[in-house]
C-alpha cells in the first residue's frame, strides 16, 4: 500500500495508538510495537530480508524494528542513565536543593516557570533536548518543592525552554545542518540571533500554556492539599549540611561545558590532539560520565558512599521502563521511514508552495508528526527545500535563515508518541500518556504556531 491510502491508514494507526494507551490502558511498548508492524506490513515492508538484483539488501519488517530498537541504546541510551544517575546524586545529596535555591534567589520566588524555562534554553544550546531533560530534572523537582510551584507547569515549562534551543539554535545538529544545506552556514551568528529572536514568543506561548495547564493536571509526585508539606527550612535540615553552590553545579555544568566546547572546536575548525580532547570529551557519553564521577564525589563529600550502590540500583529501576518506551518510539519512527510515506510527502510537495514561508513549516510538521525525529524532519526539509529557494524567492542570507527558522518551528510541531522526547518529559514529569498528550504535544502545538506567526511578520519587515 502507499499513496493517499497508506496516508490515511497511517492517521487512523496515529489515532488507534493515542486510543489504546489512553483509554484502554494498554502499555505504551506494547501499543507501539503493535502499531509499527501493522503499518509497517500495510506500508510493504517484506516480512523476511530480500537481496535485490543490485546486491542491496531490503530489510524485513523484524530486522527494521531491532535496528529501531537498538538505535535508543546506542544514541541516548547510556545518555539517560548516565543523566538520571546524576539527577539521583543530586537529590540523595541535597545538592538539588542548592541549586534550587540559587536559582530562585536570582529571579524571585514568585517566578520558578520562567525560571526553569529560561535555565533549560541554555541548557540545551549544547546538549540534545532529551539529555538536558534528565539532567536538569532534579532541579525542577528541587523547585517545585521549593517554590510550591504546579510539577506539571514546571515540566511543560522546562521541556518547552529545552525544546526551542534544540530546534533553532546552532551548534545544535538540526539547524546546523538545515543552515549548511540553505546555503547559510556561514552565517551562523545570523542563525543563532534569529534563533534566539524565534525562540521567544515561541517560550512566551509555552509559559502561559503551562501556567493553565498545570491548574487542570495533576501528576503523580505532586502533593495534595491534605497532606503534612515540609517547610524548605525542615528539608534543609533533613539532608544536614547541603553541598557547596560549585560542586552541586559542578555534575551538571562541567557536562555541559564539555559538550560545548566539543561544538566550539568542530565550529572553529581546530585540529590536532586539541580537537581530538575536545571531541573526545564532548561526546555526551563521556561528557555526562564526567558528570557521574562529579556526583559521586559530592556523594562523597556528604558521606553517603555507602550507599552508591543502592542509589545506582535505583536508577536503573527507574530508567528501564523509559528507555523500553523511548526505544518502541524509535521502532515506529524506523518503520515508517521504511515505508514510502516520506517519500510520497517529497513528491508532492509542490502542492504546498504556493504558502509562501508556511510551506517549509508545514512539510518540517508533516514530516515531525509522521517518524518522530525533529533532527530527521529538519534535515528532510531543508533537502527538500534547497532546489527550491530561488523559486520561492528566498535568494537572500536573511530569507534563507528566516527558512531556517521556519523549518525548526515545523520539527516542533507536533511531539508525541513516535518522539522519544514526548516519553522523557511524560515519565521523568511522572504523567499518564493521555496527560502527555494534554501537556507535551499541545504545548509544542502551541510552540510551533507562535514561532510561525512570528516568522511570518518577519518575513513582511526583514529580506
């Protein structure tokens, strides 16, 4: 099957998926899984691996969802662990509540959401949007405790800042490559600036979305009303003597730093056992087990050795389900790219050129919505979209950034359940699937519409 019949099918797969976890209570990985194979039969994929005339081989449909399966562990999957350790350290230790402190002595207490979402902006400038989630989630934790601010407003919130940074600012690899395949790339700075200029109503809409979201949903580690809530005073003194401010920022930043710098020397062209270091360190692996050893030595530091491997053994408790989720996602993304769904979007695309800038944003959202990956819908996109720039008129640097720029809005539109961010935020956010819908995927509807819009009136001012 293919052509508008598969597109259809693929909907109403779509929308048979969101049925059966929200309202049949069936386990995400089980959904997923059962979902990917239908399509991936209906969408002609063989069942068992077939040599062609050429010498290439096309894979069966069992083959395809290991290669999706396996694709988790070997991007993100050590990542989350390695992540969610940290996290585990910094809360056992106290030094979440540091840093919870520090932040909300620099903005005030009555502003928290604003907080996080502007701390996972900067956050995620370097490190993937999924990483920079685990990472900083002991934080918004430590805040919602602090600060009594809503958990689900401060997980919209933090995921929204993390989001924006992830799809229109370079170094990371989505608009770096869109940037390079538009003709831009050495325009990174142009880039960068409107990425930043973009990223602002798009964190705007997500705030006030969040504020009114977290009135209506609760998730399952927010306290209600009747039970007995520690004073931040009476926490404090429960973990004793709480972390130095460097060394609880220290399993966070230094990560960070590391990821950056790797980016830096890519960007600036350095050679040599220099760049080598730098790449090496900055790998998000080996970047975020520096993180770990940071942890462990405030682990130290607070004398809590002894119980290194029971908080270890916890946390791969905890991430096992996640990952297994985040790794059926990726099954779905894989199965569909497989399928001649992509590839039937590509051909028609002429329909939508007529839109003007909402083109390449529409094609980035059909492409997002369909196989999950904002990176992969990016890079589609802008291929897609190179021929194309003269015709369209986008024939200036700003034009084409400003391209760019609608391509990010598109990747975020919308995240759900083939996205392995959708099931990070959702679980690390302790919420329901149905309640990832409700908060996640609205709010990079929301997201994607306020960065069009903007984009929009800056195509009528900027050329």
């Amino acid at each position: 099957m293919s052509g508008i019949p598969f597109l259809i099918v693929f909907i109403l797969a779509i929308v048979v998926m969101i049925v059966m976890i929200s309202k049949f209570n069936i386990h995400p990985f089980l959904a997923i899984l059962l979902v990917s194979l239908v399509l991936g039969i209906l969408g002609g994929i063989p069942f068992a691996d077939i040599t062609n005339d050429d010498g290439t081989v096309t894979q069966g449909i069992a083959n395809i969802i290991g290669a999706g399966f396996s694709s988790t562990f070997s991007s993100i999957g050590i990542v989350i662990i390695f992540g969610a350790m940290i996290g585990t350290f910094l809360e056992a230790t106290g030094a979440a509540l540091k840093l919870a402190d520090m932040v909300v002595k620099v903005v005030g207490p009555s502003h928290p959401e604003l907080a996080i979402e502007l701390m996972g902006f900067v956050v995620s400038i370097p490190v993937f949007c999924d990483s920079g989630f685990v990472v900083l989630n002991p934080i918004r934790k430590a805040l919602v405790k602090r600060t009594n601010a809503s958990s689900v407003s401060m997980t919209v919130c933090m995921a929204a800042g993390l989001y924006c940074a992830h799809v229109f600012i370079p170094p990371t690899p989505g608009p770096i490559a869109a940037a390079n395949t538009l003709g831009v790339g050495n325009h990174i700075l142009l880039v960068m600036g409107l990425g930043a200029l973009v990223s602002i109503p798009a964190m705007a809409g997500a705030y006030f979305y969040a504020k009114y979201i977290g009135k209506k949903e609760k998730s399952a580690d927010e306290i209600s009303n009747d039970e007995i809530v520690q004073t931040y005073e009476e926490l404090v003194a429960s973990y004793g003597q709480l972390p130095s401010g460097f060394m609880s920022w220290a399993p966070i930043l230094i990560p960070i730093l590391l990821m950056a710098l790797s980016n830096v020397a890519s960007i600036l062209g350095w050679t040599g056992a220099l760049s080598v270091t730098c790449k090496f360190l900055g790998t998000p692996i080996v970047a975020l087990a520096v993180g770990v050893v940071f942890g462990i030595i405030v682990l130290a530091n607070a004398g809590m050795m002894n119980k290194l491997y029971e908080l270890t053994n916890d946390t791969l408790k905890t991430v096992g389900p996640i990952l297994f989720v985040t790794a059926a996602g990726s099954v779905l993304g894989k199965v569909i790219s497989a399928t001649s769904l992509v590839a039937f979007i590509t051909e028609h695309a002429n329909v939508l050129q007529s839109i003007g800038i909402f083109f390449p944003f529409l094609l980035a959202a059909i492409l997002k919505t369909s196989q999950g990956s904002s990176t992969v819908a990016i890079t589609t996109t802008a291929g897609i979209m190179a021929p194309l720039m003269e015709v369209l008129g986008y024939n200036t640097p700003v034009l084409a950034v400003l391209c760019v720029m609608a391509i990010g809005a598109g990747a975020m539109t919308v995240s759900h359940a083939n996205d392995s961010y959708f099931w990070v935020v959702t679980n690390f956010g302790e919420m329901t699937p149905e309640q990832g819908y409700k908060t996640q995927t609205a709010a990079t509807l929301v997201e994607g519409i306020c960065s069009i819009v903007f984009i929009f009136v800056l195509t009528l001012f900027l050329h």
